[in-house]
C-alpha cells in the first residue's frame, strides 16, 4: 500500500489526512486556506511520494497551489 494524502474539508475546516503504508492515519487541521498552504508545503518536494486524494471542493485550489510550486 502506498502512502496518502487526503485533503478535504470537514466542519468548516481544511483537513490534511496523512495515511502511511501500514494504514494508520494523522489529521491536520487548518482554520485557513493559508493554513492548508503552509501544511502542504511542509512536506515539500517529498509531497511527491504521496498519493493525493484531494475533496472535489478543494481540487481547483490545492492543484493551483501545487503546480505553482507551492508559493
């Protein structure tokens, strides 16, 4: 199994779920798109060893981010 990031919303705020290979999952939450942006750049280019699973509500706006090289 490979490792996952998951990113959505839930209760109004922005969520990154990490899930390692073994399944075991760590949530991070953001009151802020700005918040999500520095969450995302926290993993740098390493964010590339992850599978992105990103909400439809937010894939517009996370993928933006990313190609602009998360500035």
């Amino acid at each position: 199994m490979s490792k996952k990031l998951k990113i959505y919303k839930e209760n109004g705020e922005f969520v990154i779920e990490r899930i390692n290979e073994f399944n075991h999952a760590i949530k991070r939450f953001f009151v802020t798109q700005d918040g999500l942006f520095e969450g995302l750049k926290a993993y740098g280019t390493g964010i590339t060893d992850f599978q992105l699973d990103v909400s439809e509500e937010l894939w517009a706006t996370v993928i933006n981010f990313l190609n602009n090289g998360m500035e």
